[in-house]
C-alpha cells in the first residue's frame, strides 16, 4: 500500500510550514509539521483568536505530492515497517517529481 | 542559453484590460517554499498563517505592474529588467501611515498583483530550482516599497502613493492559485 508522508528532512530546515490543498470546492490550509494551533493577532477584524490548523490526511498529503510539492514523499508501507524496525532509511521512498 | 522560441499567433481574441486590480504582500522570508507547476507557482509553503497582507487601492486607473527590459546597450547579452508596481490610497491619516511604515521597513517583499486581465504576476521571486525552496529573491535587486505620503494641495486630492520596485534577471513568474487559495493560506 502506498503511504505518503511529509519529509523529516524538509521538516528539520522548516519547524512550521502551512500550505493550502486545492482537491475539493474550497482551499484547506493544512499545517505540514502536524497540527497546530495559532493565535491570530487582534486587528481591524475583532480580537485575537485562536484557530486549529491540521494537519494534511492521506489523501491531502497525496494530492501535495502529485502537485509536486516538495516537502511530501511516498514510501511502500513495507518499507516504512522496516525504517520503523531498524531505523534506517530503506528503498522505495520516492519525492515529488522523481 | 539555448534559443528555444516559442510561435504567437494574435488572431484569437484575449482578455488584455490593463492594470492592477489588488496585490498580495508578504516579507520573502515567510515564505518555506514553492511549488512549480510548468513554469507556473502552483502552491506557496508559509511558516505561518495569514502572513499575505492584501491591499486594496482606490480603482481610478492607476495601479500597475510594469515590467521594462534594459540592456546595457542594445549588443549587450546581458539583460534585467526594472520590476515597478504601484497604488494609490486616497487620504492623509494615521491608518494609512500605519500601513506604510512597516512596507518600508521591509527589504525583501513579495507581492502577487491581481492583474485586470485576471492573471496573478509575482513580484519579488525568481524560480530557482537548485535554491532552497525552490526559488530565490529577485537577483538583480530585492523588492522594496517606496510610500509617498501627500497632501498635495487643495486643488487635489490626499494620498497615499506605494510604489515597489525590483529587479529581475527574467520576467516575474506567475501563479495558478486563486484570490481565495492565498487568503486560506
């Protein structure tokens, strides 16, 4: 089975990183580092708020990879089993575009 | 460089209004990373939320971006081009003072112009595949603001003018998202 999943790489240049997905009517802000929430600033729209951003599902992640974006990669589930197992990066992880 | 050309036939009819409608702007370093779609920015990464700042001018046939090539002289290869975007807000107050202060204070902006013809341009960034994220900062000068804050006489009209201007190695890129895909980001 195909998993996709956010880069560990991208993520240890970029502790924060939101992105927009564009696969249903309306534009979904998701949060690549893993759901988060934020407290936006009080301004000309009312008083501070705090917003929960998620973090992208599967089928998030997957519509972020075939977009090409460059923080998402696949791996075979087996694989990930194995990185799981023995900690080390195996065969079949594949980045956005390769 | 290779010369690879591209044919254009004009005989089918484009939307070619002129002008700005509104712009986007951010600071160049909120932004992670791009993605590229053929050519195009199909998705910004951001290191926060609501960090795309937008401004709305006055419509009254003014707001631009303008893109001049210079060459040193017309046998030079090498070649840049001034990169100038421009608005204007009616009125003289403190608001708009609190909306031009923090413009200039930055030095490396980045503004998405809504253009009239309904293409979103991106002033500001150059695609660079090999860079970090995927992109760089305009390379041949970093994209600034410049407000003009003016009352002008009684004759006329209060306002304040913002003009940015950069310099890019090639035209600026453009972006498939929608108005409504940079303000959930």
């Amino acid at each position: 089975m195909t998993k996709y999943m956010v880069d560990p790489e991208y993520l240890k240049k970029h502790h924060a990183a939101f992105t927009v997905v564009l696969n249903s009517a309306k534009p979904k802000r998701v949060a690549l580092h893993g759901e988060c929430t934020v407290t936006k600033p009080a301004g000309a729209g009312g008083p501070p708020q705090s917003i929960v951003v998620p973090a992208p599902n599967n089928a998030e992640l997957e519509w972020l990879f075939k977009a090409g974006h460059e923080a998402i990669i696949h791996v075979q589930e087996t694989d990930e089993q194995q990185e799981i197992n023995t900690g080390a990066k195996k065969g079949g992880w594949k980045k956005a575009g390769e | 460089m290779a010369c690879t050309l591209v044919a254009l036939d004009t005989s089918t009819c484009v939307n070619a209004n002129g002008g700005a409608e509104y712009a986007y702007v951010t600071d160049i370093t909120n932004i992670t990373s791009i993605t590229v779609t053929t050519g195009q920015i199909s998705a910004f990464t951001m290191s926060s939320t609501d960090l795309w700042t937008k401004l709305v001018p006055n419509k009254n046939q003014t707001a631009r971006y303008d893109q001049t090539g210079n060459r040193p002289n017309e046998f030079s290869t090498k070649i840049d081009y001034a990169c100038e975007g421009f608005m204007y807000f009616a009125g003289n107050s403190n608001a708009l003072k609190l909306v031009a202060d923090p413009l200039a204070a930055c030095c490396r902006l980045v503004v998405i112009w809504v253009l009239n013809t309904g293409a979103l341009v991106v002033q500001g960034i150059e695609i660079d595949a090999g860079a970090t994220g995927g992109f760089t900062g305009s390379k041949e000068g970093d994209c600034r603001c410049t407000p003009n804050m003016l009352s002008d006489t009684s004759a006329n009209e209060a306002r304040l003018e913002l003009t940015f201007n950069s310099r890019n190695r090639v035209t600026s890129p453009y972006t498939t998202l929608t108005p409504a895909a940079i303000e959930a980001l």
